[in-house]
C-alpha cells in the first residue's frame, strides 16, 4: 500500500498502558509504525494521570512535539483522555481524543480526516489478543480493568471505571499463543489486579492453576494484590514451582491512622500476619508505600518506620504523596512539607534495600533467570524473586533461562558469569 501514514506510540505510566500500547499496535493494519517521533505522521500519546505532576509531563511532550513536529497530529488515549481530553481538545492542543473502550478501534479512527473526540464508555473491557510483545521476553498480560477501592488519594476508579475482569478463555488463548511463540515468563496486570474473577463467579486461583497446565508456562507473577484478596485457595497454590517466589502486596502505609485517613481496607495487624506467613513460604516481598500524606505526623511516621523494620519486606515502591486534584485527599489537612516527605522517602527506601541485600546474601544459588536482551557480552533478567542479576557471556544468551548458583551479591545488585 503506497505512501502509508506513519505512527509513533508514546507511553507514560504502567504496565497496564505498556500492554493498552500493545493493544492499539496490533491493530494498526493500514498505518506503518515508526521508532521516530520527529518524522512520524500521527503521534498516539497513552497518557497517564495518576497524579498532577504526571499531567503535566503529558502536556509538556504534547508541546515539545507541537515544536519539534509541528504537522504531526496528536492523538490523545489512555487515562489522561479521560481527565484532562476535554479541555485539550477544546484547546486545540490535540487533534483527537481516544477513549479506553475506543483503542481497539484505533486503525478506523486515525483514518478520520477532521479533528475528533472519541472518549466512548468506562465499562468496555477490550478482547484483543496480543500474540507478539515488541523487543521483550516477558509477556504482560491484562486480566482486568477498573477498581472498586475508593482510596481517597486515589483518581484511577474516576478514568478507568469499576472492576471487570476479561474473559478467562480470551486469556488462555492469549497465553497459549505467546507460549507457542516462546514466552515463558507471564506477568498478570490491570487496574487491581487481585479483584481478578469477582464478576464472573471465578478468582485469581482458578485462573492461575488453568495457566499453569497450558504448555510452555514455566513461570507466572502477579503485578499486584490487595491484602484482602489473600484468601486460602491462592495460598494454597505458593509452594507450586511456577509460581513466581515474589509477591507485591500494596499496603500504602503501616501505621493504622493513616490507612484509616487513606480509606484502605487493611490493618497493620492482619497485614504482618499475612507477610510473615508469606515468607515463610520462601517468597520475596514487596509493597507500594506512600510518604507525606497529609496527616502523616512525626509520631505516625515514627510509628510506621519501626512497624517497617518488623516486616519481612523485599522490595518496595515508595511514592512522596503527590496532590490529585479531585480526590478527597487533596482537601486533607495538615499538608505534609515537601523536604519531610523527601526525607521520610529516603528513610524507607534505604531501610528496605537493606533488607533486600540481606535477603540476596541468603538466597544467591537455585537462581532461575530469563534474561532479557543484552550488549557487549553482559545480560540482564530477573530471578524468582524478582531480583535483577546481569550475566557475562561470550555467548548470546538474549531471551534465554539460566540457572545460577555461583552468584555474586553485592549491596548494588547480583551478577554471574557463564
């Protein structure tokens, strides 16, 4: 087909957007895709908006690109469509906007000459199956969108609508061709991941150990899980060998005032129950923890850092409370100044680093890697417990499972020669 327009994908945010990217790319059948921003026809922006701060990242490429491209045409999709779309459009800083439950339409749509503002519905749950995943080893695979939590830091529910759960056969005919294209490692994502099932009379269980006996699945991890979602039948299934040995358990906070002014459903209590349980297991275990929250006082801080050093914690996703604007946490007083919630960051995270460096100590042999696209001889994945280690070989070992046990740990991170 002559003189195809040509389209550049840019993605901010999560491995729910990386994957929603995948999505709209294999559906692109009359477009030619480019790894070229300054050259490309349409720009398909898959924006994030989980904070202001990620809005505004969002805006400040739209207007780099309007300079550096100025005839390209913008296409806003992802979350940000669905906050900050309208008022763009309206502004003529796009020449189109996408809504979630459009992006399977995207080929149709980019073929529409006049500007457009598709923003459709919060309740589609898209059918694609991705069976290619550009330049990587591991698949992601979106088994849900949407949350029912109403965390009051929280805009997620407000873009993406309530929990829906695909369909489980749309996701083992995802699995079974990624196996048979030679994937072996699968990683589940959506919106909140653990409430996978709950609409369809099915659960993250059930879905997990039909997983396990499609040929090829040699290990599965989950992106994240809510405490409550834990129930017996998953736990059940930790002592099975392809399962990942590294949960990540969102927590958000260990002191109980603050989970309580955050509107979680979690307490300390039945948290470190569940953690210690967990690792007895064997398993790694990470979390997400927000610092600087408003009302964090220094005797809530004080609290929850000694609560941290009790946990058995592996590895953790620490954010300095940012302000959304439209959530119920953004009205909360006090505000927590900036250089105390940076501080309190670098508290916990160095805190857990220790933790995790003394966890790599005792477990550096049995070491399962897949490793991943390398340069000059060194490569890098992710074992069981989500560790990265970088190999050095003369031999190209890109996509490859290694089995390590001479490794060599050091505060920074694990590395091995073959």
């Amino acid at each position: 087909m002559p003189n195809r327009k040509k389209v550049y994908f840019k993605t901010f945010g999560c491995r729910t957007n990386q994957f929603d990217t995948q999505v709209m790319m294999s559906k692109l059948s009359e477009f030619q895709m480019t790894t070229d921003e300054n050259s490309s026809d349409i720009i398909v922006v898959n924006s994030c908006t989980v904070t202001n701060g990620a809005d505004s990242s969002v805006r400040n490429y739209i207007s780099s690109m309007k300079r550096k491209n100025p005839d390209a045409r913008v296409v806003l999709a992802g979350c940000g469509s669905h906050s900050k779309g309208e008022s763009l459009f309206e502004d003529k800083k796009v020449f189109g906007v996408i809504g979630h439950s459009e992006k399977e339409n995207i080929n149709e749509i980019l073929k529409i000459e006049k500007p457009f503002y598709q923003i459709g519905d919060l309740e589609h749950i898209d059918s694609t199956i991705v069976e290619e995943f550009v330049g990587k080893s591991r698949a992601f695979i979106k088994i849900q969108e949407g949350c029912d939590f109403r965390c009051s830091y929280c805009i997620i529910p407000a873009v993406r609508g309530d929990a829906r759960s695909h369909k489980e056969e749309t996701i083992l005919e995802q699995i079974s061709k990624l196996a048979s294209n030679g994937f072996g490692e699968f990683i589940l994502t959506g919106t909140n991941v653990g409430s996978y099932g709950q609409d369809h009379h099915t659960n993250m269980a059930t879905l997990l150990k039909k997983m396990s006996m499609i040929r090829g699945v040699r290990r599965i991890r989950i992106g994240s899980l809510e405490p409550i979602q834990i129930d017996d039948e998953f736990m059940e299934l930790l002592s099975e060998p392809w399962m990942a040995k590294h949960l990540h358990i969102a927590l958000q906070h260990t002191s109980d005032k603050m989970l309580e002014v955050m509107n979680r459903r979690n307490t300390f209590k039945t948290d470190i129950e569940l953690f210690n349980k967990i690792a007895s297991k064997g398993y790694a275990l990470g979390t997400d923890f927000i610092v600087g929250h408003p009302g964090e006082d220094d005797k809530e801080w004080a609290q929850a850092i000694e609560r941290v050093k009790e946990m058995p914690l592996t590895h953790v996703h620490a954010f300095s409370y940012s302000k959304r604007d439209n959530t119920v946490s953004a009205t909360m007083k006090p505000e927590i100044r900036g250089n105390i919630a940076k501080e309190r960051h670098r508290e916990l995270t160095a805190l857990v680093k220790a933790k995790n460096y003394a966890f790599r100590r005792s477990h550096h042999s049995n070491l399962e890697v897949l490793l991943e696209n390398g340069k000059e001889g060194v490569y890098s994945g992710f074992d069981q417990y989500f560790n990265k280690v970088e190999v050095s070989s003369e031999d190209d070992l890109s996509s490859n499972w290694v089995l390590l046990n001479n490794v060599e740990v050091g505060s920074d991170g694990n590395k091995a020669k073959l």
